[in-house]
C-alpha cells in the first residue's frame, strides 16, 4: 500500500505547474545572481578569481531568499489534497490513514532534493562560465554540507507540514514558510542570546546552533563546524512533529 501512495504522491509532485515553475524560476534567478557577482566585481576593475567546487556545493544557494520558494512549493504540494476531497477518498481504503503522511513526508525529501540538485546545478554553470572551477580536495566536504542543508530543509518542512496537514492551516503555513526563508527569526534569536547570557550570566551563547532555519546557514562540513548540531537537530525536529502530525491527523476528521 505504501508503494502505491508513493506513487501516487510522485505523480502529483511531477505533474504540479507550479513545483515545475519554482524549479525553474530558482535556477533562474540564482544562476542570474551568481553570474551577476563576478561580473560586477570585473566590471569595478577587480580581477576574477576561480570558485572551488566545494565551495559551490556547500552553498549552492546565492541568497538565502532562494528558499522561499521550495517552502512556498513544499505547503502548496502537502496541502493539495485537501482541497479537491482527494484525502477523503483515499483515506477510507486504508488500514492506516496515517500512511498518508509519511508518504507525503517522503516525497518531500524528494521534492527538495529536487530544488537542492538544480540550485547546485545552475551555481557549477554560472561560475564556470565567469569565473571558472576548480576542482579542489574538499569536494566531498562539499557534497556533505549540501545533504546536511537539506536534510535541515527536511526538518523545517516537518514543521511546516505539522500546519499544513496536521492542524490544516495553509495560510499559517505559509506564513511560517516565509519567516523561515528570509531570516526573520535572526532577530528573535539574538534576543534570546543576550536574554540567556544576562540571566545566567554566560557568554557565547546561541541558540541558532540548535535551531534548524540558523543552522541550515551555519552548518559547514568542510571546517568541521556544527556538524553534529545538523544531524542531531535534524532528526529531533523530524520525528518530533512528523509524530505530532500522524497524531493529529488520525484524530481529527478527514473531510
């Protein structure tokens, strides 16, 4: 039965205008950016230098903003369903209705490795055509921190999937969606820092470095920095609010 839901959830996720239209747009405007840097930067009479490839994998993404929209795509695609009854006739065959939401999780991990592999894809083409690669050592240091991100990418989604299907919010959740990927909790964060540091008398604290939005910028696998925090993190928030949403939507009625 899981098969099938697979399936069917990939079906869905190939076939949505507009998953296919934010791939594109994302490989767009961030190979645009990426190209429009070092052009710039050529143009102001300073000379260009090589990017490594690992580099370009740890951060494939030129601006954080560029994960508006696999969040904004990822509570479209978790939401879709409830809309046109889909999960009411479907949830009526199962023996467990809760095998929906795992399946969908699943995809999710699809659906963002998606945006992850084109982001990287358009940054390797856009700084070989102005700056140029190099093939440094550190390229597995590099493909690392990518996976480490988007499994950060995955824990974010729990949660945006804990509004999006368990509590069937959508606006909330995307709302959420957009808090996370412009950095706006940054500020909260920093309050909370300086909260903990004047109450307990610490210094060097961060709360981001437990966080999954702050580490999905800070996580780096070739310097060695919060790699643990990535991975603990990750599967904490994962299991906590994927079970939060298998409980909620086995309770509340399937319209």
């Amino acid at each position: 039965m899981m098969t099938n839901l697979l399936k069917m959830e990939w079906y869905k996720l190939r076939t949505s205008r507009l998953f296919i239209v934010l791939l594109i747009v994302t490989f767009a405007l961030n190979a645009l950016l990426l190209a429009a840097l070092p052009l710039a930067s050529s143009a102001l009479g300073q000379e260009m230098t090589a990017t490594n490839l690992s580099a370009i994998l740890a951060s494939p993404f030129a601006l954080g903003l560029l994960m508006i929209p696999i969040f904004i795509s990822a509570v479209s695609f978790l939401y879709l369903d409830f809309s046109g009854g889909y999960i009411k006739n479907i949830a009526g065959q199962l023996p467990d209705r809760g095998s929906i939401v795992f399946a969908k999780f699943i995809m999710i991990g699809v659906h963002n490795l998606m945006f992850f592999i084109v982001a990287a894809l358009s940054a390797v083409l856009a700084s070989a055509a102005t700056s140029g690669l190099v093939m440094d050592e550190a390229i597995g240091g590099g493909v690392l921190t990518l996976l480490l991100k988007w499994l950060l990418s995955l824990s974010v989604c729990s949660i945006l999937m804990f509004f999006a299907v368990g509590l069937r919010n959508k606006t909330l959740a995307i709302i959420m969606a957009v808090v996370f990927s412009t950095g706006a909790l940054s500020l909260l964060y920093l309050g909370i820092n300086s909260g903990i540091s004047a109450l307990f008398k610490v210094e060097n604290v961060s709360v981001g470095d437990y966080l999954p939005d702050s580490l999905m910028g800070s996580v780096n696998a070739i310097t060695g920095d919060l790699v643990v925090n990535a991975i603990i993190v990750a599967v904490v928030f994962i299991v906590l609010f994927l079970s939060l949403t298998y409980i909620m939507f086995k309770k509340r009625d399937v319209k």
